[in-house]
C-alpha cells in the first residue's frame, strides 16, 4: 500500500520538475524576457520602470513579467506604491543546469556508440 | 576523445555536439539505422531502451521504450521528419504511451543530426533544438528516487502526527 501511495506521490512530483524545466524553457525563449532578465538580474526596476525601456505596451511588458514570474525566473516584489522586478538566480542557474544534463546525456552516448563501433571492429 | 566540441546555446535551449568515430560513416549509420545496434547506445546502461516500430523513412514512426532498474518503462516515440541514408537524420522525439500515442503534455524535441567522412573517419554533428525531454528524463529519473524518498518522508510525519 504505502509503495503504491509513494509511486503515486513521486509520479506528482515528477510532473512538477517536468513543468516547471518546460515553463523555464519557455520563459527564456523570447528576446524581449531574457532582456528582461539581463535588467533585472543587475538591478530591480519597478514593472514600469521596465516598460519604458521598451517600444511597447505597458500591458505587453507586464505580460512578459508574467510569464517569467509563473517560470519562477523572476519575483515580484511590493514597495510602497511600486512593483520591484528581480531575478531569480537559482532558476537560471537550473535552466543551465538542463542543459548540461542534455550534454551529459549525449557525451554518455557518444562514448557507448565508440564502444560498439570498436567491437565491430575487432570481432572476438 | 571523441567528442570534439559542445556548444550549448541557453538563449535558444539548443546543444550542438560533434563528436569523430574512427570508423567509416557506414558503419556509423548503421548505429542508427539498425535498431539492434541503436539500442546498445541510446539508453545509459541502467536504462536501457528497446526499440518496437521502427519505420525509418519520412513520415515514419519508431517507438521505443526505456527501463528502469525497477522495471519500470518509460515510452518514447521518434517521428521521421527526414531521412538521407547514409549522411542525415531529422526526428521529432516525444513522450508517448504504451500504445504509441505521443503525450501532448509534455514537450517534443527536434533532433538533427549529420554524418560526414575523411579520411576513414567519420564527424558526427547533432544538433538537439528545444529538446528538454532529454534533460527532463534524468531529471525524471533522480526525481523518481529523490521524489519517493520525499514523499514517503511526508506521508512518515503525516501518520506520525
């Protein structure tokens, strides 16, 4: 019973990593959001400070601070009558992180295909 | 060595790997092309995947499932968008079901991958676009250990409360 209640659990919290590397990844595939981050990972403008240094709608840039926001790349910050922006470190950082795990992937691969080929070459 | 440059690309979630095989392209193009020999390298050995359908021609299907040391199986599905025997290869890699149903939850990613010879030896390039199923597979699999432990750790403190 309890494995079968762990699996269910485990299954949930795979979903959980799978979504949030899939809201990274679509987070930073946009020019106008990783200029965003660039901003905001130096300094933490307000949201409308931020939409000003942009040819766009103020409504625009808040839907990209949105979307960056539920990425967990950025956190929103309330001061006084303003809405800070700021970077999120670890989630870039973790972004990368699935990157190198592809990299990781592949340098497993590629080593696997050398020893089959070398197999294939010196037939025992 | 065999891998001869990496370029990870985090802007546009794209990882180009070349890696040269000292032998001749032939014989690299039949790791992919025979599906016996492709599943000795594509799952890392304490996963190893074993290929069913496997219509290696534009427009086909391969289907392909990978097994945990539990003997769990986790399903993947190739789509052929284009295939040049014996120099390239472009797939469509998804998640998908027992039954060759491609998860439209989870993200699909593009292989591409190119195969050139000199002088005996043969380069590969493979350029994997978006493809966070990959990454998210390794990332699946210490999430199963990682996420059992911490669930049964919660379910522990709940039945102890």
């Amino acid at each position: 019973m309890q494995s079968g209640s762990g699996r269910a659990a485990a299954l949930t919290y795979n979903q959980v990593v799978v979504d949030n590397v899939d809201q990274l990844f679509s987070g930073l595939a946009d020019p106008t959001r990783r200029d965003i981050l660039r901003r905001c990972a130096i300094d933490a403008p307000s949201v409308t400070r931020l939409a000003e240094a942009y040819p766009m709608s103020f409504a625009a840039v808040q839907k990209h601070v949105a979307v960056l926001e539920r990425a967990g790349l950025v956190a929103k910050e309330r001061r006084g009558r303003e809405t800070l922006v700021h970077t999120e470190a670890a989630a870039v950082a973790q972004a990368r992180r699935a990157l190198d795990e592809l990299e990781d992937l592949w340098r497993g691969r590629v080593a696997r295909m050398s020893e089959v080929l070398s197999e294939q070459g010196n037939p025992q | 060595m065999t891998v001869t440059n990496v370029d990870k690309d985090l802007d546009a979630c794209t990882l180009t790997i070349t890696a040269e095989f000292d032998a001749p392209l032939e014989r690299v193009w039949e790791l992919w092309a025979d599906p016996r020999k492709l599943e000795r390298w594509w799952g890392p050995p304490s996963y190893p995947a074993t290929f069913e359908r496997f219509e290696f021609e534009p427009g086909g299907t391969v289907t392909y499932f990978m097994t945990s040391p539990e003997g769990e199986r986790f399903y993947g599905l190739w789509r052929v968008v284009a295939v040049d025997p014996p120099r390239s290869l472009d797939v469509e890699d998804s998640f998908a079901d027992a039954d060759g149903n491609v998860n439209p939850d989870m993200p699909t990613g593009q292989m591409h991958m190119r195969l050139t010879e000199e002088d005996g030896r043969t380069r590969m390039e493979l350029i994997s676009v978006n493809e966070t199923k990959e990454a998210m597979q390794q990332l699946l699999d210490m999430g199963a250990a990682e996420g059992m432990q911490q669930a049964i750790g919660q379910m522990d403190a709940l039945l102890a409360e």
